[in-house]
C-alpha cells in the first residue's frame, strides 16, 4: 500500500512538473475600479520586452513561459500593477487611479513616467505647479526635408490646382513627441496635411461604384473672415476584417546598434505582437532583420502559428551598423517567392530611419522600390525613436513603394496603427489617387492648399497614368483644407500681382456654372489596375454659416500647425482660438485623440514654447 501511495505521489509530481514546464496562454480583462474596461492598457511579462495591450472592450491575451514570474500592467494615470501569474488560464486586473500630484510626474519621448522610476539627467522646465523633463541626447541626427508653405494663386494665371493624396499621419505624433519633451518641432518636421489627417471624421460611407465618397463644406476662414475656408473629405470604404484578402507580410525589422533604446526595438517587438495576434489563418508572416548584414529569421508563416512568430520577434537584439538596402532587397524576393494573387502583398520596415551601408542615399532607395513596386508588392515603413530619425529617406521609401509611413513613439500609437486603423494600414483600395481643383474666377480670385507641398503634381500629370500618386486604405479618411481668396474682395494684401496674359484670352462662363466655386475632380486607379479612373464633382459658391465638427475641428489642426511653422498665413490665429474650436468639435471622439490634441495645445501654452503671441 505505502507503495502504490508512492507511485501515486510521483506521478502527481511528474505532472505537476510537466504542466509547470508548458507555454501557455494567459487571458483576461482589465478595468477600472468602477468596473470599466481599459483599452489600451499594456501588460508585459516581469523583466522581458514580451508584451501586448488591452482592445477596446479591455480583453488581453498573453503567452508565458515557464520561468515567468509575474505580469505587469501599466496604463497613463493609473497604478501600476504587477500580478503573480496563477496557476489557472484566466487573470481578470483591475486597476486604481494613480492620485501622484503633477510635480512627480515625468513626460519623456516614450510615454510618461514618475521621477522615481527614471535613472540619469533630465532637464526641466517649470510650469505653474507642473514640471515637464526631457532626457539628455548626447546628439541628433534626425532629418527632415525642407518644406516652402504653399502661398496663395492667381486664379487667372493658375486656375488649376493638382496634387496626390498623402495617407501618412507621422507628423503628427513626431510633432508629439517633440512637445511631450518640452520642446518645439523642428520647422520642418510640421506637415500641416500630415497633422490633419492624423485624426478621422465623420463623412458618410460610399454608396456608387467608387471606393470613396467625397465631402465638401465651405464657410468663412476662422483666421481671417475676408476668406472663405473649403474642407474637402475623402471617406474609404469600410471592409469587413473577415472579408479582408489574405496577407503575405514580410516583416523588415531594423536590429542595428542604433535601435537599441527602449523606445526602438523593444517598442517594435510589443508593437508587431498586436500586430501578429491580429492575423488570421490564411494570412502569412516572414521576418528579416538587418545590421550589419541581412538574413531571414522567419519563413514565410501561416497566422494561426503565432507562438512560432512571437517566439522569432522575441529572440530579435540589437547591434551592427544597418545594411538597409541589402534588407529591402531581400524583404522583396521573399515576398515575391510567397506572393498571394489577389491578395495583399506587403513588407512592414520598421526603422529608426538609419541606412548606412550598402544601398544608403535617398536617391538610390528610390530607385529600388519603384522599381520592385511594379511586381505588386506595396510597402508599409514604420519610424521609431529619438535622435536618429531620417524622415526624408522614411518617406521617400513609403511614397515610391505605393505605401504608407507612420511614427510611433509609444505603445498607444502602435495601437492606433495595427489595431484601431488596421485595414486602413494594411489594406489598399484605390492607388494613384489624384486631385485636380479647377477655380472659377467668376468666383475666385486666389487660393491656396495647406499643406501637401511634397505631394503637388504638374497639372499634366493628373491623366498621365503613368505617375505615381499616394494609395488609399480601407476605411481611411483624406482631408485637405483650402483657403480662398473670394472674387468680390476689391483690395487684399495677400493677393500676387501677375501682370494681364497677352497671348490668352478666357471667355466669361456664365449661368449655373458661373456660379459654381470651383470643380472637383479625382483620377484613381484599382489595386491591381493599371488605367485609372475620372470622379468630377462641382462645388457650388454656398457658404454655410452653421459647420460641422469636421469642418471645426480640421481647422483648429491646421492654425496648430501654422502656429508652429511661424506661418505667414495665420492671420488672427491664436492659442485661444484653436482651443475654442478644437473644444467645441471634439464630438463623440470615442477614441479620445481629439481630447489629446486639445492638452497639447494646452501644453504648449503652458510651457510658453511659442515665444510670441499672435
């Protein structure tokens, strides 16, 4: 008998011992302590960069490894919470509101943290009861091509207005992240279009044969109310996630020296995480890595594999110099080994921007991508970091791949990215898109587009389908603002002096169409189309005294944004009316990125980083 206990005994401890030595999945809830969820909350294992974050209704999943002790949960204006991990499968969190007075709070480029919990120097500037840090670099060599503001034309001489759209939205959290330091962006480094585009609106969803709708709404300018301010909107159609084509991702991963911070790669590994445990299936995954040379880490992987993907991510660390060029190629032939028809065919780069051997110049990047776009394989870059940013070569990569480019300087960002806008990251509707304005100068006598300088076309570009333009997601909006200069103004300063054409003439429209602002027209082409398509819309001289919060809230971004190019175009803008505008059209703003813009313009204020007060 003591025997067979014996047995029995060793046999409970050889379970207990086999089921202590599995990888398992963790799951749960976070919420507050009024019992409602967190999204966006992030939950690591103790001491390792493995990691997700809560979705909208606060569930998480998480694998853990035998050797893992406890999980962390940590959320802005909450406490941080570090849990034992149990023995069973579920761990419901519920976390308490942080009550630390302002004074010990800490903003830094990769989030916000308390005095206690930062080690070496920071700078600080005092504000009222508020302190706000900024770490010491010991350099920057961060890059931004130089910007010339769009300034007004005559509509006689220019009646045409033509540029392509721009889906990227990285200025935006870049100019965050700069102010979160206490510091003003760099000129250049403020895309007005950029800044506006970085939030969604509410424009109505397409019903005809076109995959976006078209909104328009005219009204007097909020910073000069001699001019007229016209929003136009472009809303993509939303589809379904399970209705999405398959994915054949080549995840390019930047593992140089230079990305070892905690804002670089360990950031891109909790990002891709989200990222992977959104796949499905059919989609696939490949990894390739680049530092000193390039190699796969990854074959190509079925999405229902994500513990074979987390485990790769996982291993990933940084050192080397950065063979960017040799990575691309590379990321291209395994995409093009494993390409789905029909499907969407993508390499993910994430980079602090940093190519320095091989195939290094912008010019030379260029080159490369138009040419490996035309095999139907599109291009997604993601910029991390601080101090090392290369945003031009960044850009210039996601433009002439037929992709997009977004910054990422905190885990709430990755999850705007590959979790709130994931088909609009990943999946493309319409390419090439092209807009062409034509002015009425019945109506108009000048006008100028904010933003989109390094987007303008020559007007014979727009039918030539064989220039490229910018692509357009599923579910994405497009917003581009312009101011007008209308006809009936007798005298105004800001209108240039072009001297009578002599060897043109323009007859004088008349009837309905005389009294139409302009025309609207729009050139896009399929996915996988090579001959594009034409969208005309006429835009009648109506302007509408009550505005929508569209019209508001886009408009607040954009004095923002002129605010801190120093704009020659801001008028009676000021801190006091963005805020005014910003408030009164927040809206719903489920996800709470319009709250967010409204403290940083507070922010700005508070810290006095404008020196002068328009």
């Amino acid at each position: 008998m003591k025997r067979i206990f014996l047995i029995l005994m060793m046999a409970v401890g050889l379970a207990t011992i086999a089921f202590a030595n599995q990888n398992r999945e963790i799951s749960g809830s976070v919420t507050d302590e009024s019992g409602a969820a967190l999204p966006g909350v992030s939950i690591c294992v103790e001491n390792t960069s493995r990691g997700t974050v809560s979705d909208v209704n606060g569930f998480y999943k998480i694998m853990v490894n035998p050797g893992d002790k406890r999980l962390v949960f940590s959320f802005i204006g909450m406490i941080t919470e570090k849990v034992k991990i149990p023995e069973t499968d579920r761990l419901n969190v519920v976390l308490k509101a942080d009550e630390v007075g302002l004074e010990e709070v800490v903003v830094v480029a990769y989030g916000v943290q308390k005095k206690a919990n930062l080690c070496g120097a920071v700078a600080g500037v005092g504000v009222n009861r508020a302190l706000y840090f900024q770490p010491q670099a010991d350099c920057n060599t961060e890059n931004y091509s130089t910007i010339r503001e769009n300034g007004f034309k005559d509509v006689n001489a220019n009646p045409l207005s033509t540029f392509s759209i721009d889906v990227d939205r990285a200025s935006y959290s870049n100019v965050r992240r700069y102010i979160n330091q206490g510091n003003l962006p760099p000129v250049d480094a403020v895309k007005v279009e950029e800044m506006i585009n970085y939030f969604d609106y509410d424009y109505s969803e397409p019903t005809g044969e076109h995959p976006f709708s078209v909104t328009t709404e005219v009204s007097t300018c909020p910073w000069n109310s001699k001019h007229y301010l016209m929003h136009i909107g472009l809303q993509g159609k939303h589809i379904d996630k399970t209705n999405l084509p398959a994915s054949n991702l080549v995840f390019l991963l930047d593992v140089s020296g230079s990305m070892n911070a905690p804002d670089k790669l360990p950031l891109v590994k909790r990002a891709f995480t989200m990222l992977v445990n959104e796949l499905r299936p059919e989609d696939r995954v490949a990894i390739v890595v680049y530092a000193g040379a390039a190699g796969k880490v990854l074959d190509s992987t079925p999405g229902d594999k994500k513990k074979t993907i987390l485990d790769a991510l996982e291993k990933l660390g940084a050192g080397g110099s950065t063979a960017g060029g040799e990575g691309l190629r590379l990321a291209y032939k395994i995409a093009e080994e494993n390409f789905i028809e029909g499907g969407n065919n993508r390499i993910i780069l994430a980079t602090d921007g940093d190519f320095n051997i091989g195939v290094s110049s912008t010019s030379e990047m260029e080159r490369l991508v138009e040419k490996e776009r035309e095999n139907g394989v599109f291009m997604t870059v993601l910029g991390f970091g601080t101090g090392n940013i290369k945003d031009d070569k960044m850009e210039t990569i996601a433009d002439k791949g037929n992709g997009n480019y977004a910054y990422i300087d905190n885990i709430q960002e990755a999850r705007k990215v590959f979790i709130t806008e994931f088909g609009g990251t990943l999946f493309t509707i319409a390419k090439d898109v092209k807009f062409q304005l034509e002015f009425n100068p019945k109506q108009v006598k000048s006008y100028r587009l904010m933003g989109y300088e390094n987007r303008l076309l020559n007007d014979e570009d727009f039918n030539d389908d064989k220039k490229d333009a910018g692509e357009m997601g599923t579910g994405h909006t497009v917003t581009a603002l312009y101011e007008i200069i209308p006809a009936n103004i007798a005298n105004d300063d800001r209108k240039p002096s072009v001297d009578p054409l002599k060897y043109q003439t323009s007859k004088t429209v008349s009837g309905k169409v005389g009294e139409e602002l302009l025309t609207i027209k729009l050139r896009y082409k399929a996915p996988e189309g090579g001959r594009s398509r034409l969208l005309e819309i006429p835009v009648a001289n109506n302007l509408q005294k009550n505005t929508s919060d569209n019209f508001r809230f886009s408009a607040a971004v954009a004095e923002f944004g002129m605010l801190l190019r120093r704009s020659e175009f801001a008028g009676s803008t000021n801190i006091k009316s963005i805020l005014e505008l910003a408030r009164a059209a927040k809206g719903e703003d489920e996800e709470g990125y319009r709250s967010e813009f409204i403290q940083l313009v507070k922010m700005v204020d508070d810290l006095q980083l404008l020196s002068y007060d328009k």
